[in-house]
C-alpha cells in the first residue's frame, strides 16, 4: 500500500507546484534575448575573457576577386586562430564579413547571373572550409561610390539578387553539414541605403548590422555626434542619427527584432574647429583622425585641455579643446546605456559593435551587457 500513496502524493505535490512553475517559465520567457555581436580584425590572448560575453564575432574581412570571395593568406589564418576559439566558447558564433570600407568588385560581380551564382558557392565554401557559422556581407555601398568603388543604377535589383543567391548557397552547404548558417548585411543609413531594397533583403537575412557611426568623417564639412543616438538641437534637419536610421527602417518594412543598432568603441577627432557651442556641429580645418577607447580614456576625457560635455538632447559626449579647438565625438558608458533603453523600447534585436580591438579590456563591452540588462528589467518592472 505504501507505493500507491507515494505516487498520489508526487503526483499532488507536481499538481500544486505546476502553477509556481508556470509563472517562472513564463517570466524567463518574457526577457528579451539580444544578439550582441562583435567585428574584429585580429584575436589576441588578452581578450578571451570577452568570449562569453558575445554571441557572434564577425571578423573582418574577406573580399571579391574575380567573382570569388577569398581570404589572404594572412586573413585565413587570423580567421583560423579565431574558429578555433569555438572549442573552449562552444556557445560562440564566428561570422565572416566579406568586403569593408573601399573594398570594390562587388558591382562588377553582382552584375551577372553567372558572377552572383560563383560568388555565392564560393562564400558557402568558404564558411564550410573554414568550420564558421555564415557570412555578412559590407558592400560600402550599392549604387555608390565615395569609396572610390565602382557602382550602377542597377546595384539596387542586383543586391537583392545577390542575397537571393547567397542565402540559398548557405542553405544548401548547411543541408550537407547539418547545419544553419546565418547571414547578415552590414547597411548605413540615410541617403547611402538608397542601392538597397530594404523589405525585399529583409526576409534573406538573419539581421541588419546598422552602422550607425561615422556620421561625420574626414569627408563631412562639419562635426557632429559621430555615432549620437537622437538628433542634437544644435544639427541640421537632414542630420543622421540612430534613431532615424533605426525610423527609415522600419519605414520600409524591416522587423525591427532584425535590427542591430551599432556602438562605435572610438572616437574621432577634428581640428581648427570653430570655436561656437564648444565645437559641436562646426565646420574644421582639417580631420585629426581616430582614438581607441582606452587612448580616449588615458589621453582625452578631461585630460590634457579636453573637457567632456553631454548632450542631453542627443544621448551622447564629445570633447573639447578650447586652446587647441580640437573636438572629438565617441560612444561612452554613459550613452552606450541610452542606446540599450532604446533598444528595449523599441524592441530591437540587439547590438553590435566596432570593434574589438579598440576596445580590448572589454570595458565598453560590459557597458553594453550591463545596459541590455538593466533596460530588460526596468522594463519587466
């Protein structure tokens, strides 16, 4: 007789706590679960500790040749070295990005079927090859060529064409492996997205690295809020920021779960700046070039005649240099939080970031974490 009752007893028991057990489930359920995804261009010892703090490291780059997508020499062993980080981060996904700033050949092979077709099989052996996880690919830009690449009124129908061809490449090597490899597309915003059908990519692709830094560059006439998440009171109308990135869009019909809005783990700096509203959105001399993350900290942020400002309308921090009338735009903890709480309102897929290397402490990285984590439960509270 005992049997008997100890199984009716489990079986109360099981009936009492299914509905504590349901609401936990159903509380784990409602967190978000982001990407966050980092480019690299190298892996150095001193920053495994980062590994299990990324879902997807993308590292940079492959590029076009001939219609193929190839890896230098020197390029396939840094991808190497990466890969093989998978066996002790098993959770770890490791992307290949094929092109970059300047990279062309993607016009002339996107052009024709058959050039589509040999750089999509190409792309699937190579991830195949390589032991990766899929491919992403940073055409600077369709229809454009401030690079100094070549492009045509025809790029817009042929990217599509080209991720038409390369999600079914990936597809198909994935059936053989047993596996499903992603792929992703590195866009900007604005007026440089206009060589990309938005909504037609939208449903090829796992999700959308958007760019949003580099707003203002070398080939920009003013200074700005380099990667500013909303539009300052002192920019023009047709200004960039991620929030109107982020706007455009969703406009044209991307899920906005695909969207990863990026943080810039640098700064630029611009000189002979006029000098009105301590630098910002003013016209320069001449582009003084960039700053890691740990030289911003060590050389810059309230260092040296650099004063940091925050502006409260943007979410974002620049520097100036009233003696020098030098500025500098960059991402910081602090707007690096503002752009998590904005990606938990408006139910954003994650957030990605350039790059590693510029930011090896993981410093910036963990302010990210910390920022994701702290909107979700604002949110569920």
């Amino acid at each position: 007789m005992r049997l008997p009752t100890l199984h009716r007893m489990q079986r109360r028991l099981i009936w009492l706590l299914a509905p504590a057990l349901f609401c936990i489930c159903a509380l784990a359920g409602a967190s978000p679960r982001y990407r966050l995804v980092a480019y690299t261009t190298d892996w150095d010892a001193g920053e495994d500790a980062q590994l299990d703090k990324i879902d997807t490291l993308i590292f940079a780059f492959a590029r076009v040749s001939g219609d193929q997508a190839v890896l230098s020499a020197t390029a396939s062993g840094k991808l190497d070295r990466i890969v093989a980080l998978k066996a002790t981060h098993p959770k770890l996904r490791v992307v290949i990005s094929i092109g970059g700033w300047g990279v062309g050949g993607f016009s002339e092979m996107a052009g024709t079927a058959a050039g589509r077709q040999i750089f999509a099989d190409s792309a699937a052996r190579m991830v195949a090859m390589h032991h990766a996880d899929g491919i992403d690919i940073d055409w600077e830009y369709p229809g454009h060529h401030e690079s100094g690449i070549r492009s045509s009124p025809q790029d817009r129908a042929n990217f599509t064409l080209l991720m038409t061809g390369l999600r079914a490449a990936l597809d198909r090597a994935g059936a053989g492996d047993g596996k499903r490899y992603t792929l992703s597309v590195a866009v900007a915003d604005g007026p440089f997205v206009s060589g990309v059908d938005i909504a037609a990519v939208a449903p090829l692709v796992d999700w959308f690295n958007l760019m949003t830094y580099d707003f203002c560059n070398s080939m920009t006439p003013d200074t700005c809020h380099h990667t500013g998440l909303h539009a300052s009171a002192l920019a023009p109308a047709d200004a960039r920021t991620t929030d109107r990135a982020v706007r455009q869009f969703l406009s044209a019909g991307a899920p906005p779960e695909k969207l990863l809005i990026g943080v810039a783990m640098y700064g630029r700096e611009f000189a002979d700046v006029q000098p009105r509203h301590d630098g910002l959105y003013q016209s320069y001399g001449h582009y003084a070039g960039g700053h890691s993350w740990p030289e911003l900290k060590r050389d810059f942020i309230d260092r040296n005649g650099y004063v940091r400002h925050w502006d409260t309308q943007a979410q974002a921090p620049w520097l100036w240099n009233p003696r020098k009338r030098a500025f500098i735009t960059y991402d910081d903890p602090q707007s690096i939080a503002a752009k998590a709480v904005y990606v938990e309102s408006q139910h954003l897929g994650g957030i990605m970031y350039w790059e590693v290397q510029q930011d090896p402490s993981g410093e910036l990285l963990d302010a990210v974490r910390r920022g994701l984590h702290d909107a979700s439960q604002a949110q569920r509270n």
